[in-house]
C-alpha cells in the first residue's frame, strides 16, 4: 500500500439533544484525537472534521416536549458540546453542524445526483400513522414494549434498555409519544436505496479489500469486530434501506410533490462529514475535494460499534454511486464503556457527562484521557468505575510519570545548576541504563507502529513503560548519593533521564497533551515534532526549567464524591413482576466441576436458513475458533452479537443441528414470557477465562 499524501480524519456525528459522556469520548473521539495528534505530529496533512447530527425525530419529540423549537434545542446543545470539546483538547479543523445552509444544499445536491443516476427506487410501504395528530410517524415517535427484553418503554427504532436494533412493527402494544393513542398503518411513498444490489462488490471490497480488481484497502488492519458485523449483515442478505421520512425537520427531499419529507439519516448525517470538510476549506482556503475525491488520500471514519453499518455498508455505497468520492480506508470502530457495572445509558442519566467532569476537575482533563486510553473498548465492552480512575491517576500518573519528571528536574537543579550535565560516554554497569539511548529510538518504533495500526491502549502503555525505565534508572543508580564521589556518573545519569523526559514530552503529545506541553515548556523545546525524538534530544548545556507539578492525587472523598453524585442522578430500573421457576434436582458438586464453561467473543453471526429461532455463532473461546448453534433468533439480531462476550459451555458433546455441527451451548437466562438474555461476564475478562 502506498504512503497516502493526506489524510481526511472523522468523528462520528454526536446527536445534538443531550451532552456529552465518557462513553462517547472513549470510544470515538479519544482515539480520533490520538490518532490526527501523532499524524500532525509526524508532519502529515490532515483533515479533522465532526460536527453536531442536528435532524430526526428524536429532536423533535424532545422539543415538542420542551416547548421549544427544534433550532433551539440542537443550538443549545450544539454549543454545549462544542465547548465541551474544546475545553477537553479534541483538536478538530472544525465542528459542524447539520442545520447549517451549506450543509443543506450539500446533502441536496447529493441526493439529486444519485436520483439522476437511478441510484434510488420509490417504494410504498405501511407507516404508523397518529389519526389524531394527523401525522406519519417517525421511529421516534413510536413507543411500545420491547419483543426481545419486554422493556415497556423502547422506541421504534432501538431498545435504549437492551440495545436491540427494531422497528416499529416489532414493537408489542406500540403507541404515539405525540398523542399516546395506538397508530394505525397508513401507506406512504419513500425513496429507497436498494443494498442488495451490491452484496458482489462490497463484499469482495470488505473481506479482501478489493475494489474492481484493485487493492483498495489492506483488510488485515480491520479490526475483527466490524469485519465480523459487516460479513453477518451481507451474509444475513442485505435489503433495500429509506433514504427519506415524513417529517418536517431536516434537509428537505429536493423534489417536486414531495413535500413533508425529509432526507433520513442513513443519507443525511454521513454527508455531514463532506459538508463540514467543505466549510473548512473555505475558511481556510484548502480544496476540499483532494480530501475526498483523491486516491491519494487516507480517509478514516472513527465510531462505536453501533455506527459501522453506517460507514461500512451504507456510505460506502452512496460515495461509490456518486463516482466522484474515494472509500474509507479503515473503519476502526470501538465496543461500548459501561460505567460501574453497568450500560451508560442517557435515558436514566447512568453517565459521567463530559462538561460536569470538566467542572468538577478543572486543568485535569489529561488525567480522564488517560484512563479512558487505557480502559478502551478497542476489541470488546470495557468498564470505567471511579476506583480505577483513582488508582491509575494515583498509581501511574502521579507515582510513575509525575514523579520520574519531578525529580529529574530537581535534581538537575539541586546538582548541576539547572543545565543538562555531560554524558561524557559513561559506562554503566546496569544493562537498563546502557541501553537507555539506543531504547528511546525502539520506544519511537514501537509507539509510531501501534498507533498507525490503532492499538492506542498498547501505544500509550509503551509511553509509561518508558517513563517506568527513567525511575528505574534513577532508583538504581541513585546520583544523589554517588554525586559527592562520582560527579560523573551522577552527570551521566541525569543526562539520560532528561533525554528521556525531553522525548516523553512528544512521545506522550498525542495521549496527554497538556501534561506533553507542560514537558517542554520546562524544557524549552517548543511544538511537539516527531522527527525531533532522539537520545540527543537535549544538547549539553541546555537550560532545564523549573519542575512543575503534572498530576495530583486524587483523594478518597472526591471518589466519592463523584459515586455518590451518580447514584443520586440516576433514575431507578423498573423491576417486574417475574417469578422465577422452582429449583432443580440437587446436583452433586462432581456433577458441577465437569462443566467447563468458558468466556468467549461472537465474531460472526447469521440466521440458519429455512428456521425462525436459530442463528449460527462463531466464537472466539481463547483456546479455539468454534462454531455453536443457538435457538435465540427471535430474541437477538445476528447483526447485533459480533464483538458481544458470551459465556459458553465448551465441553458439551457435539449435535447436528440443521446439518450444522454445534460444539457448545451459550448461556442465556429466561425471564418474563420465555425472553432470553445472555449470561455475560463482567467487562474487560480474556476469551478463554474460565467460568466457575
């Protein structure tokens, strides 16, 4: 693959009717800004865009609720939001929105260049309609008790309590939120894009990065998770999707006799992105076109998981259908964060909001970039608690970091009047210490490597691990003492170690920048330049500033503070009235002990042909990659279960099952009505680990 001249990075659109939590800074906008921070950093030219996804139902019920206009809400939020990122340090080119005019004549004219091209087909289907609101419903609109979990309260388009994707006819007993009368199905004409046409090229383009005979992308840098969940969606048969609604608030369907119509999302939020990147090479005088009509250009979509059909199936194929666009290089979508044992969910306000953590921290916004880093869903759903926040701040930063900092700089001060001593080729008898100037070049390496493949939990692992090698070095060869009787070892020691803090203050730019800044204003080296580090970052004699606290410790009451702050604000779960079945026969703890039962990852799910109730797993069980059939199909989507942890039996004898061969059974427990959900582990356990 060859070196790309540019770069056009996104991040997903945030939904402008509420703030911003940790759930969405940890799995998107984190690893976007670590990401364009090392490019930038390495000199390469980058495109930065994002912007507020300001249209749909969701914000129209919201205001309608609220006695406002839709504008109001989405400007409200929008703002909030967006200071909310600058304050944090994401470094966006610019952040857009979707109600902008620019954005509207944008996403029309894209619209009417599929249309003319026959990209479209119109179709009519039954809509719920509200006969006393005298309106069709949007998904939004619609409420109704959860087939799958039985939570009363889902919406037409997403259980909120179990995350299944739905739509409206799925729902049991569904009612208007406008009037809270049963809809009745109504006929209704839409435009429709018919994916189905083009399973051959996108699956040829996903699995093996080909693109009309050409390698358009290297699938091996994908990661399995979205690979999985784009090959169960195509395999599962992919249908023609609504590119437009019946509503009055978003970007008018440019057409004659379609008014009251507007275009969905599917179409509508991705150009955002094209929008945006227009409205800065505006501002700025760049060609917005060389970021997305140029092969020579890397385009990266970051995203959560329940965004990758979006940006993998969907957009893809409106880029490829306009002709003018080039496709995603790699979609490097995250898993979800739960937050103290459970799902963040905005609805019940289970969430650590980005502004209120802004607020109750000032200056200390590197610190939750850090443990988000650290804790990242990259490859499946991680947990934050506010413990381990306090942990790794006290314990890494503040312990390993701030203290290998600290004391260098003052013992510079202290020994050697401030200025950077002699090396003078001093030979060490500690291996670690020998090797400290040849290891920051690897460190460079192996850093630049991890985060070009988007492993930033691992590259920013490495980072500490270096600053863990400069307290080594001071620990063990302890100048302090041996400066009275070995002036120069003491020289050499300090040399080393502030060659090392002067490389963690680029190494570490794009995972804390603030703390990284701090670095080299006391060192005086100016902006963060990849092409700077070396073990001769610091020439002899160069004046060393004065130490500035980087970190300080987090205490017991603030902890606490902030779990007793979440507990008050969150809404209590509704209970049932389920009664569970009696207890089985007794079992002997023999009979117990032969079970092996084990944690293991869905990579790929599918329907089994011609049943209702079975899909087809494939399960990565940390000692095998097996296959397991399971009758939950009529309570989980197959394009909803890769990335999902599951426990599983593995040491069941094998079945056939519709001529397929079943090597276990997954967990599930049966509440109310027979529905099934999944026994799961707790956040963060290996494949493999053992279930006892």
């Amino acid at each position: 693959m060859k070196k790309p001249k540019r770069y056009t990075i996104t991040a997903a659109l945030p939904y402008a009717n509420g703030p911003l939590h940790i759930g969405h800074m940890a799995g998107v906008y984190i690893p976007a800004d670590t990401y364009v921070r090392f490019l930038r950093s390495a000199g390469r030219e980058v495109a930065f865009v994002c912007g507020s996804d300001e249209h749909g139902a969701a914000i129209t019920l919201r205001a309608k609720k609220e006695g406002r206009s839709p504008q109001d809400l989405v400007d409200e939020y929008h703002n909030l939001n967006e200071r909310a990122f600058r304050d944090f340090g994401i470094g966006f080119d610019i952040f857009h929105r979707t109600s902008d005019a620019l954005h509207h004549a944008t996403a029309s004219d894209y619209f009417l260049r599929l249309h003319a091209k026959g990209v479209f087909e119109q179709q009519s289907s039954q809509q719920y309609f509200d006969e006393e609101a005298n309106q069709f419903l949007a998904d939004r609109y619609i409420s109704g008790t959860c087939p799958k979990c039985g939570y009363e309260n889902a919406y037409g388009d997403q259980c909120e309590n179990c995350g299944s994707t739905l739509s409206p006819q799925d729902l049991i007993d569904p009612k208007s939120t406008l009037s809270g009368t049963a809809p009745v199905l109504k006929a209704t004409s839409h435009w429709f894009l018919p994916m189905q046409r083009h399973e051959g090229w996108l699956r040829a383009w996903i699995e093996e990065g080909m693109l009309e005979g050409l390698q358009a992308h290297d699938p091996s840098q994908w990661k399995r998770q979205v690979l999985g969940q784009c090959k169960s969606w195509i395999d599962g048969g992919l249908q023609a999707r609504a590119m437009t609604r019946d509503l009055d608030w978003g970007v008018p369907v440019p057409l004659e006799g379609e008014e009251g119509k507007v275009l969905y999302v599917w179409l509508d939020a991705p150009i955002g992105y094209i929008s945006a990147t227009k409205a800065w090479a505006e501002a700025t005088g760049k060609d917005w076109k060389a970021h997305w009509c140029d092969g020579d250009t890397k385009l990266v979509h970051f995203l959560a998981k329940d965004n990758i059909v979006f940006h993998c199936i969907i957009f893809p194929i409106l880029l490829r259908e306009h002709g003018d666009f080039i496709l995603p290089d790699n979609v490097p979508a995250n898993e979800f964060l739960n937050l103290e044992g459970k799902k963040i969910s905005t609805s019940r306000n289970w969430a650590v909001w980005l502004h209120e953590y802004l607020e109750d921290f000032p200056g200390r916004s590197d610190e939750l970039r850090y443990v988000l880093t650290a804790t990242a869903p990259e490859f499946r759903d991680s947990e934050f608690t506010w413990s381990d926040f306090q942990t790794r701040v006290n314990n890494e930063l503040v312990a390993v970091l701030g203290n290998f900092v600290n004391r260098t700089l003052v013992l510079t001060h202290k020994f050697f009047e401030g200025k950077v001593p002699a090396l003078d080729n001093y030979s060490f008898d500690n291996e670690q210490a020998a090797r400290a100037m040849e290891r920051i070049a690897e460190f460079r390496d192996e850093i630049a490597a991890l985060i070009e493949a988007y492993r930033f939990k691992e590259a920013q692992a490495e980072v500490m691990r270096l600053a863990q090698l400069g307290n080594r070095i001071l620990t063990q060869e302890e100048p302090w003492k041996r400066f009275k009787t070995e002036p120069g070892h003491a020289a050499a020691v300090l040399h080393l170690c502030l060659q090392i803090t002067a490389n963690i203050g680029i190494l570490a730019d794009p995972f804390l920048p603030n703390t990284a800044a701090k670095i080299r204003e006391m060192l005086s080296l100016g902006e963060a330049d990849w092409s700077r580090i070396s073990p001769e970052l610091l020439g002899v004699g160069d004046p060393v500033g004065s130490a500035q606290l980087l970190f300080s410790k987090l205490e017991d009451e603030e902890v606490a503070a902030q779990v007793k702050k979440l507990q008050a604000s969150a809404e209590p779960q509704k209970t049932d009235n389920y009664t569970p079945m009696p207890q089985k026969d007794t079992i002997s703890f023999d009979d117990f002990v032969k079970m092996d039962i084990r944690v293991a990852t869905v990579v790929a799910a599918e329907r089994v042909p011609k049943t209702d109730k079975l899909l087809k797993l494939e399960l990565d069980t940390g000692i095998d990659r097996r296959t397991v059939v399971s009758g939950i199909a009529e309570h989980y989507k197959a394009e909803d279960l890769p990335g999902r942890q599951v426990c599983v039996l593995v040491n069941l004898a094998p079945r056939k099952l519709r001529g397929i061969e079943s090597r276990g059974m997954v967990l599930m427990a049966e509440g109310e009505g027979g529905k099934l959900r999944f026994v799961q582990p707790e956040a963060g356990l290996p494949n493999g680990a053992e279930v006892r």
